[in-house]
C-alpha cells in the first residue's frame, strides 16, 4: 500500500493552526431534516481529534448535485444542524469557500471551533479540479485532511487539488478505509475468496476481471450467476439473463483457470414462475432442471453450503452484491445464510471480511452479520472502482 501520513503524525499542539478538513456530508434529507447520520458519525472521530489539538477546523463537503452554481436547496446550512447534534459541539456556518467571508469568520473562530463551508460543489471549479479554485481554498488552511473515502474516486479540487497544495493526511475513517481495502486484496492472508452478486455482468466486468488474477475463490451469485450459467449451455429459462455477454462470461472463466482461480457457480437454485413473495411457483431444483417458464431468484441450500466451506478454507473474503433477489422473501435466504457464515468465521478468527457497495451494505445488515464482518465500506462508487483495479485520485494525491 502507498505510504500516507496519517492524525499520528501531526503535532499534539495545533492551536492556531488551521485544519481544512473534506468530509463526506451527503445525507439522506426528508422535509428539511437528515434521515441518516451515518457519514456525520464516521468523520466524527477526526474532527473531534484535530478540535482537542487546538486546531481551527474548517470543514468541506458536497451536498447534492448542484453542477457548479448556487442552489438555495442545495447549501450545507441545512445539514448544521445535524453535524452539531452528532458532535455534540456547535457549529458556525459560513457562506463560501474562500476569499474575505471565510477569512473573517477564522478571525471569530477560537482554537477548537468548527466552521462549516458551504457546498463546494456550487463553484465550478471544484469538479474542474481548477488549481486556481484550489489555491483559493488552499489560502486559508495550514494543512489538508481528506476523511472522505467515498469521494476519492473524484479528481475533484477538494478531494485531490487540495492535497498537493498543503500538507495532506488521511482522516481516521479515510486511514480505517485504507487499511481494511489492503488487508483485503493489497496485502491480504491467503487463500481469498471474492463474493460478487448483482443484476448484471454488465455492471461488474471491469471487477470480474481483475478478481480473476487476484483471488483463489470467485464466487459468483445474483442475476449475474444466470449469465455465467447460460455461458456453459445451462438453459435459464425467464432468468434475468445477459444472453449476449455468455462469450465474456466464458473468457473470464478461461482468465481464471489459467490464473488458478475457482469459479463457483450454484449448481442448485431457487425458482419460481413469477417474481413476488412467496409465490405458489417456488421451488427448489438442480440448475440443469430449471423450466422453461421459470425463473432463478436464489442460490439453492446445497449451493450455499458448498460455499459455506469454501470460506471455511479462506483467511479473507471482499463481498460485493448480494446473491439473490434479497429484497424479496424467501430470495433472501442465500444471501442471509451465507453473510451468517461469513460473520461467525470472523468472530472465530479465522477469516478477515471486508465488504461494500449500497446493496451489500443493506444485504448485510438485513441478515445481522453487518457489525460482525471486519470492515464495511459505506462507499458505493469508490468501493466499486477499488474493487475494479483503478488508482483512486483522492488516495494516490495523499500518498504522492
């Protein structure tokens, strides 16, 4: 892994100094208020820390999809008083970026208090990673800290331009990230597996792919495993299906026998005629007996099983998407029972769990093995691009 300062390596006295600090501020709002404070709680611990050193802490962070102009819905004053609530310590909004409004409010500021910018994406140069925008922003602060994994997958001004300009270190949540993505598929113990679930091989192919050299076990669930499954001349019957990626599908399984890595597809499964709870149709049958009127929703209980021991030999898995239709009962029960066996492997020792993605966050959680895995990213796209092999700009400028 790239080498990147973290909180360790500041000084324990910062007063006076000046922290700008890109936290990840995008919740969930219903008539006026946060439905979910999740983001402000995991940057709680590096504001706290940089606040008790003494520093001035300016925070920044997007809200909403403002493209580059003000938008009186769309400003951070509306989530104040959800971060105050959250770190239990009050809170000064301030209109801009930069410039003489924020150079006054420091002025008023005393050492330990926070300030709260407004949205950074109202200025066009923040999705431009303008260097100039940068500069501006970069005038006011003393160091950088990014606490904003989710972000990182943006070349943006406050998430990569900032980070040349002062010195930079990653925030406790960004370190926590970081450290759990090594021990994952950097630097992982071995044998790995890789459960990769979702609608679509479509969606997925770029982190198929670099699995494929990187992992001993993919194991693969959901509308995806329908594809892989047309590929070796399964007839899926109605099954979610991309017919015409059934030659890319054989590829990555041929990339995979020559990188000896184990392709696990179910070889039972959960059918039904029509999608919906517990419908009459449901039935449980060998992949080869799958009719012509049916459906696959779920990974059959032999299936899961199989897959329950093969973690079983694992010291680590990374979990992307769920493996059936989870939203729906009963197609929830594959994904429920494996994420169990995942999570009690965990607690045992044996196996380090590290998973992420919105659906797979919920899929987890749905099951009870959320609090039980050794990380979960909250990050949807970022974990994604993680996952796929790329250079996250956010990252690599803390580490440059």
């Amino acid at each position: 892994m790239p080498g990147f300062k973290t909180l360790d390596d500041l000084p324990a006295d910062l007063a006076g100094k000046v922290a700008l600090v890109r936290v990840d501020l995008n919740l969930p709002m219903k008539d006026g208020s946060a439905t979910d404070v999740t983001r402000v709680e995991a940057a709680k611990p590096t504001i706290l820390e940089l606040t008790d050193k003494g520093a001035k802490v300016l925070l920044l962070a997007h809200f909403g999809r403002p493209k580059g102009q003000r938008n009186s819905t769309m400003s951070t004053s509306f989530i104040q008083d959800a971060v105050e609530d959250v770190l239990g310590k009050e809170v000064m909004f301030i209109s801009e970026v930069s410039g003489p409004v924020v150079e006054q409010s420091l002025g008023i500021l005393r050492n330990g208090d926070i300030g709260l910018l407004d949205n950074v994406r109202f200025w066009p140069g923040e999705e431009a990673n303008d260097p100039e925008f940068a500069r501006a922003m970069a005038e006011h602060g003393d160091i950088y800290v990014n606490d904003a994994f989710s972000a990182a997958h943006r070349a943006h001004a406050s998430t990569e331009g900032l980070a040349h300009l002062l010195p930079s270190y990653a925030g406790r949540a960004m370190e926590a990230e970081l450290k759990a993505l090594d021990a994952a598929l950097g630097a992982p113990k071995q044998p790995v597996a890789a459960v990769v679930g979702g609608a679509k091989v479509s969606t997925k192919l770029d982190v198929l792919q670099n699995l494929v050299g990187k992992v001993q076990h993919l194991i693969i669930g959901g509308g995806m495993a329908n594809t892989f499954l047309a590929a070796r001349a399964v007839d899926v019957g109605k099954s979610l299906c991309e017919h015409d990626l059934t030659g890319t599908a054989n590829r990555i399984m041929d990339e995979a026998d020559h990188a000896g890595c184990t392709v696990h597809l179910p070889y039972d499964v959960v059918v039904a005629k029509e999608f919906a709870a517990n419908p009459d149709s449901l039935r449980t049958c060998n992949v080869h007996e799958v009719e012509a009127d049916e459906m696959i929703l779920d990974l059959g209980p032999q299936a899961v099983e199989a897959l329950g021991d093969v973690l079983k030999t694992c010291r680590t898995v990374v979990w992307n998407g769920p493996l059936g239709a989870f939203e729906t009962e009963p197609f929830d029960a594959a994904t429920v029972a494996l994420a169990k066996t995942a999570a009690a492997l965990t607690e045992g020792g044996s196996l380090t769990s590290v998973a992420g993605g919105g659906d797979t966050v919920a899929a987890l959680a749905h099951a009870g093995a959320k609090d039980d895995f050794t990380f979960v990213s909250t990050a949807g796209g970022a974990f994604l691009e993680w996952m796929e092999g790329r250079e996250l700009p956010g990252v690599a400028a803390l580490s440059s």
